[in-house]
C-alpha cells in the first residue's frame, strides 16, 4: 500500500500549482488523506488539509482560503490546487493516507498522522 505524489516544479510568486496523491494498492474512498509539508532542515509541517473518508475538509490557517483540496474516488487520487503562491510555500509537500480523524465525536484533525506516506513532491516558488 503506497501514495504517490506528484505535480510538483517551479511556479512564481501568485502562481497556481496543482499537486496529486494517487492511493496504489488500496481504494481511496476508504481512506483519509492528508496533505504536509517539509522545508529544508525542518521538522514536517502540517496538516495543512485533510480530506477525511468521512466528514467536512480541514485546512490549516496558513493555507486556508488559497489551498483546496478535492478527492476523485474513481481516479484513487486526492488533488491539492494551491493558488497565490508565496516564496514561504517553497516545499516539498507530502500526502498520507490513514483512517478517519473522527472519534468520540470529535474531529482531531490537527493530530492526524497518515499510515503510508509518499515520497513528497517539490514545490519551488520564485521568479
């Protein structure tokens, strides 16, 4: 069971980029993906989205109004469109898939950690 990411490159300032997380080995539509991000250096960042199996799209303040995240159950894959990119988005950005955030009532999305992890993909913004 695997995600592969995908999409990345080099986009400038205000720029869109649109990433992919295709599940491999697994049906999507049973799983939660999550979308990271890791800067040169630095621990992992996020989540920045969450698109659960079951429930409402999480996004982070830092992305949120710019990022959009959107399953297509029939493709396996979960897309993130990212819009106004800044130099600070400059990442490599990581899916992973893992069960559903809701428990006990609650959605815990800001703990959410994915099962399988990809390799991640680059993202480099700069004019």
């Amino acid at each position: 069971l695997k995600v592969v990411e995908s999409g990345g490159g080099l986009v400038q300032p205000g720029g869109s980029l649109t990433l992919s997380c295709e599940a491999r080995g697994f049906m999507l539509e049973s799983y939660t993906i999550g979308w990271f991000r890791q800067f040169p250096g630095k621990e992992r960042e996020g989540p920045l989205c969450i698109s659960p199996s079951d429930g409402p799209t999480y996004y982070a303040d830092s992305v949120k109004d710019r990022f959009t995240v959107s399953r297509v159950n029939a493709a396996n894959t979960v897309y993130l469109q990212m819009n106004d990119l800044k130099p600070e988005d400059a990442a490599v950005y990581l899916c992973a898939a893992g069960p559903n955030p809701y428990y006990g009532g609650t959605y815990y999305y800001t703990s959410w950690r994915g099962d399988y992890w990809g390799q991640g993909t680059q993202v480099v913004v700069s004019s």
